[in-house]
C-alpha cells in the first residue's frame, strides 16, 4: 500500500488524533452532519443509527492511523472495508466528500492547532486510504454493477 505522507506527517497525524480520540463521537457527529450538508443524496445510504456508525468510522480511523507507517499491516483491512464500500453504493467520487467533511469536523474539533501543514498531512492520509479501498472496489466489480452491463 504506497503511502503519501512522509514521516513527520504520520507523526503529525497521530498526536492530533491522540487529541481528538476522547471527543470522538463529537468529530464524527460533525463529520456526518458536514457530509449530507454537502451531499443529501448520501444521508440514505447510511441504515444504521449514526452514532453507531460514528462509533465504527473512528475506530477503523484510530486503527488506520496506529499503522500509517506499517501500512501494509493493514492492506487486507482496508481493501475489504473498499470492497464493503462499493457494496453500500459509495462511489469513488463520494471520498473527495468525505475528505472535505472530515477535515472540516478535524478543524473544528482542533480549532487554530489544525493549521495548513496538518490540514495537508490528514489530506494525505485520507487520500491514502481511500486510494486503497477505491482500488480493491474496482478490482472486484460490485455484482449489482456487472449485472447491469450489457
Ligand atoms: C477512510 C475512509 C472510511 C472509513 C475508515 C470508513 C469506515 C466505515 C466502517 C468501519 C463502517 C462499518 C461497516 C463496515 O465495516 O463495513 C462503514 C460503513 C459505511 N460507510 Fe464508511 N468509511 C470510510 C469512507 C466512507 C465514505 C467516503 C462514505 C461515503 C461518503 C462512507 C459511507 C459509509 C456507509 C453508507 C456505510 C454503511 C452504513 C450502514 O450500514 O448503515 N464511508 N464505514
């Protein structure tokens, strides 16, 4: 899995998370609320209770983030959670949403810390993750999807 953060970016990333892993469901709350603010047309795409799912969303971030500088540690992990994705009906274009949504719910949780050069390391990070899991989507065709092409 190729990485776009240097060293001190993954660094970076993990003290600012050490920071908001105890207001957790608050970033997630925000985080949900600035993505359907941005795009309603996904709001039905989630089924289960949100804080629930904002629950889940931080914990596989935490994990992510733990392994930014092992990424291959976690490969398997966040090729099936790409493939999931695509079987909930995330498309590719759906990341860039929920980069902005993110970083926005990061800024508001961290205020004037979250400055330009770690708005640019999360970017990074989440740009890493999402590559991977748009990758393992593409590779494995969602059924659905290969059923409606001629
Ligand atoms: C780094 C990126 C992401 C992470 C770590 C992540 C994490 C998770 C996790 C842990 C789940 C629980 C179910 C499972 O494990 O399969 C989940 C479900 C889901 N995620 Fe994500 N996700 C990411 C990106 C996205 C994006 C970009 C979208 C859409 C904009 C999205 C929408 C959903 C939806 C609709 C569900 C299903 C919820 C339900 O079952 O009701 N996720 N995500």
């Amino acid at each position: 899995m190729q990485s776009l953060l240097t060293r001190d970016e993954c660094r970076l990333v993990q003290a600012s998370f050490a920071q908001v892993e105890p207001i957790a469901d608050r970033v997630a709350a925000t985080f949900y609320r600035r993505l359907f603010e941005l795009d309603p047309g996904l709001r039905p795409l989630f089924k289960i209770d949100l804080r629930q799912q904002g629950v889940k969303f931080m914990e596989k971030l935490a994990v992510a983030v733990t392994a930014l500088e092992n990424l291959d540690s976690i490969a398997t992990l966040v090729q099936a959670l790409g493939r999931r994705h695509a079987e909930y009906g995330i498309a590719a274009e759906d990341y860039d949403t929920a980069r902005v949504a993110l970083l926005f719910a990061l800024g508001d949780a961290l205020g004037p810390s979250f400055d330009n050069s770690l708005r640019d390391a999360w970017a990074g990070a989440f740009e890493t993750l999402s590559a991977e899991m748009i990758r393992a989507a593409e590779d494995t065709p969602h059924p659905r999807i290969t059923r409606l092409r001629p």
